[in-house]
C-alpha cells in the first residue's frame, strides 16, 4: 500500500506497482522510456501556450478533455524521460472524474522509487506537469457545473 499519498486510484497504482517490480534504477528508466513510447502521437496543432507547461526545462504539452465525465490527457516532450513522467501521469489519471484527480497527492512518485534519481530540474518538471494536470481537471469540473447551472 503507497504510503505517501491519501487517496491513489487503481490506475495509478498498478503504475506504481510496475516501477516496484524493477530491480534497479536503470530498469526503472527503461520503463520510463517504455510509458514514453507508448504515448498517443499528440497533435502539432496542441502545441500552443495554453497547453505548455510552465517551469519545464523541456517543452512539455498536456491537453485534456472530458468524456462521459471522465477526464482523458494527452500529452508530450521532447525529452524522453520527461516524456515518459508524461505517460505515466497520462496512464495513471486518465479516466478518472476531475473529483478524483484533485485528491490525489504527487508525493506517488516516491512510491515508485524514481524520485531518488531525479534530478532537481525533473522532478520539479514532474511536479509542474502533475499541478497543470491537476489545474485542467479542477478547470473541466469548474466548466461542467456552470454549465449544470444554465
């Protein structure tokens, strides 16, 4: 059970669990590269100012939408392990209710050991990939009720 976080949802602890199973941190970024692959191809037309993220030493892009009230990311960097944070973020909070997303607390990543080799600069690009996420979510749930109300 993760011991850093008060609610994570099954998706994004079976992420976890994945990173768990590696035996070293070479693995682990090798599964990192692995998320980032795996990735949908993200539209060139995203790549706008309101989808980048902020404080990235890399260009990161993450857009959202929502289908039958839940939420869905895409997202995308030029860096590959930055790519791969992407994936795993993309992976483990797609599908769940922007409600959901809001709980959930980006103290995960130490549960998957990655955050012990990160350098500063990742791990403060993984934190403002997980915030705008976050900020997207809350501002889909925001739009859904304006829109109950009218």
């Amino acid at each position: 059970m993760p011991s850093n976080a008060d609610f994570l949802p099954a998706s994004l602890l079976q992420v976890i669990q994945r990173f768990k199973r590696q035996p070293d941190q070479k693995r682990r970024y090798e599964l990192l590269i692995w998320f980032a692959k795996r990735l949908q191809e993200f539209p060139a037309n995203d790549k706008v100012p309101e989808n980048k993220v902020p404080g990235c030493v890399s260009q990161v892009y993450v857009t959202v939408t929502l289908e039958d009230g839940k939420v869905k990311f895409q997202g995308d960097s030029d860096s590959q392990l930055t790519k791969g944070l992407v994936a795993l973020l993309v992976e483990g909070l797609s599908g769940l209710t922007p409600e959901q997303i809001i709980q959930v607390s980006p103290d995960f990543i130490q549960d998957t050991g990655l955050d012990v080799s990160l350098t500063p600069s990742r791990s403060n690009g993984f934190y403002n990939i997980f915030q705008m996420m976050k900020q997207k979510a809350l501002a889909h749930k925001l739009t859904m009720s304006v829109q109950a109300l009218n």
